[in-house]
C-alpha cells in the first residue's frame, strides 16, 4: 500500500509544531522578571468557579478568603473579581478550552483561584476539547506546579514542582493519526522549560534549608527528551553544592511512595509533566484523598491555585454537589494568600484546616448526605481560625503525632 499521502501530511503537520516550540524557545530565552506584589494596588485575585462541583467548592474558599482578606479588601489593596464562563457547555458551544472573553477577564487579575474543570475523554457526550487546565497553564505561562504533601505520623513532608508547560501534555492534543492503523503523539522538552523548574526546585530546598532534591525521570528508556530533563538537573545541580540530589525513574518512584522504610527520605521532587501529575495525585491519595490537596500553578508573570482533583459530575448529576469536599480549594486559597505576601494569614488557614481534617474531625465529609456540607465544614474552619487557642490546639496535635 502507498503511504506516501499521508506521511507527507504527518511530517507537515509535525513541522507545524516544531515552528511553534521553537518560537515558544525563542520567547522563554528573553526572559521575564517576577512579579512583585509589594508594589501593586490592588492586587487582583480572580475565582473562576470551573464546572461540576467547582463552583460549590469555590464559593466556600472565597468566602474564607474574604474573611481573612477584610482589611485589605477595605483598604482597596486587594480586589476580587469572580469571572463567569468556564465551564464545558460554554467551552463546547465555541470549541475552545477557554473562551476568548473568558481568558481576556482571566487576564486582567495577578492570582486566580480555580475551581476543577471537566476534561472530556473521546467517547463522552461533549466534543473532545483541550483541557482548559492544560491551556490556560500555557497561555499564562505557569510552568510550575508545585503540590506540597504532609502526613505527620507518617514521617512524610513532600513537596513536588511538576513542570506545567511542557511534556506530553502540552502537545496532547496534536497527535496525529498517520492512518488508521498509527496514531503518534508527541511530547517535548526544552533546555529553557527544563532548566527554570529544575532551578526552583533547588532554590526551594537551598532557602529553606531542605538538603535533598529527588529528580524523577524515564530517562534510561525515554532517551532525548527525559535524557535532556536529566541532563539540566546535572548541570544546574553543581550550582548548589550543598544541597543533595538523586534521580529515580518513575515506575519505580510510585512504588517508594508507599514504601515505608524509603518514603520518609524523600523531601523535594522535581518531575516532568505527566509523571508530576501521577505522583501528586498518589501522595495526595497517602494524605488522605485527592480532595485534601491543593495545588498552586506558579509563573512570572500569573499564578493560579486549584483544587487537584476533577470536576466530580456524577456528584451534580446525582445531586450531591453540596457535599462535596471543599478541603482541597481551600489548602489552594491558603497557598495563595502566602504566594501573595500573607504567611501569618497563609499559617492561620493551614493549622485550621490540619485540626478539622485530620485531629478534631467534629464534622466529616463523605461525599453524601451520611456526611456534612461543605458549606458547614467550611464554616467549621473559619470559627476554627478564630479561635484564640488555635495555635496552641494545632501544637498540641503536633505532639501527639
């Protein structure tokens, strides 16, 4: 059979994407200073309810945001703008991961507070989009993902930077089928891409006296692009003599995660796309669930924090959206306050949040009605944070484990 036809219309469309990575290179080299939220009045602070149980979830750390944010709110150096429109109907209507005036409004804010978006699979009754998620960290440039993960009587403190803009997402939808018998997908690493999120993760470790970075790659069989990832971990890992540093592949990676004898000798991790998103998600699963994580999406420029699970639409469906867990939002709003320069605040939320999951437990989510709302458990927290022995409660928790 002749394949002539269609290797010429594959190689034309893979040099498309070459031209695109290579100018999105050309733009990652000339650099980008950080923002300094110090110097800006107010800063805006975006929440993008999502879909599914998104919007329920959300409305609750908003609210706690807001508590915690009243002064500054008053005093105009904090704004919140809540932006409608993310979500699948609208996202299908115009076959788009996010719509033109969405990502316009998403734009105009400094931080995003993002409740979980639907990803449609091939198969499912929306067409099968881009995930939003997956864009908006391109189109906002938010190349790090950085998931912190604690389990006290277990010996763990984990925190993960996932390289957000590169991988085998960020060309997960321009695959091509060559023919019907060959599909080909395609993933990417780039020196720029690697060597900024392998950096932050050694500056981490280096600035908060953390003396071991862990790299996890597939670089003895994913040859070129993970053999580059580890290669830039090598390299900048000499600029930082006194920190530690090891590899590990991730198949194996996965298994010392629930390893007790190892697990507890992992600090800092710094992984590609895909194998970030499957660890993070297995040691959220250690913490307690998917829904007790946050995640903050770190770039230059913008910074958006989220829940790390998906948009639950069986829940809605069903009628249980109100019972979802709002835990995982709310660990995100309080990464986001630190991120923005309120530790004591950020510090506040944390140890409310530690004491209603995982000491007192005097309300338990469950997902249905043999459990509490989330809007109850989230009102649980904030009369937690303003109870006045709430430091020394959180102390005393800490000694018993």
């Amino acid at each position: 059979m002749d394949y002539t036809k269609s290797i010429h219309k594959a190689k034309e469309h893979f040099g498309e994407i070459l031209i695109e990575q290579l100018d999105r290179v050309d733009k990652m080299k000339l650099g980008e200073d950080w923002i300094d939220y110090t110097h800006l009045k107010p800063i805006i602070i975006g929440i993008v309810g999502g879909d599914g149980i998104g919007p329920y979830i959300c409305k609750h750390a908003h609210y706690i945001l807001e508590f915690l944010l009243k002064k500054e709110i008053q005093e105009k150096k904090i704004e919140f703008r809540v932006i409608e429109g993310l979500t699948i109907e609208n996202r299908a209507k115009v076959m788009k991961a996010i719509p033109d005036d969405v990502l316009e409004e998403i734009k105009k804010c400094h931080v995003l507070l993002k409740g979980p978006t639907t990803t449609p699979k091939k198969g499912d009754r929306w067409p099968n989009i881009e995930s939003a998620n997956v864009f908006m960290r391109r189109a906002l440039d938010l190349f790090a993902n950085v998931r912190p993960v604690k389990v006290p009587e277990l010996g763990i403190d984990w925190i993960f930077f996932r390289e957000n803009t590169e991988g085998a997402y960020v060309l997960g939808s321009k695959g091509v089928n060559v023919t019907d018998d060959l599909a080909i997908d395609f993933k990417v690493i780039t020196t720029p891409g690697a060597e900024r999120i392998i950096r932050l993760a050694f500056d981490y470790a280096q600035k908060n006296k953390i003396n071991k970075v862990t790299v996890v790659t597939k670089a003895n069989v994913v040859k070129t692009t993970d053999g580059k990832f580890l290669s830039m971990a090598e390299k900048i890992a000499r600029e930082y003599p006194d920190v530690q540093w090891d590899d590990w592949f991730i198949d194996i990676m996965t298994a010392k995660l629930i390893d007790p004898a190892r697990r507890t000798q992992f600090r800092v991790m710094v992984l590609p796309n895909l194998y970030g998103d499957i660890c993070t998600d297995e040691a959220a699963q250690i913490q307690g669930g998917v829904g007790t994580a946050g995640s903050a999406n770190i770039g230059k420029r913008y910074a958006m924090f989220e829940a790390i699970h998906g948009s639950a639409p069986r829940m809605v469906d069903e009628g249980r959206a109100q019972y979802a867990d709002p835990s995982s939002i709310i660990k995100g709003a309080a990464m986001l306050l630190n991120h923005i320069g309120y530790p004591d605040r950020f510090k506040k939320l944390e140890m409310a949040l530690e004491i209603c999951s995982q000491y007192e437990r005097k309300l338990v989510i469950t997902g249905r009605s043999d459990g509490t709302t989330g809007e109850k458990f989230a009102k649980y927290i904030l009369d937690t944070i303003q109870d006045p022995n709430l430091e020394r409660k959180w102390q005393s928790y800490q000694k018993v484990t």
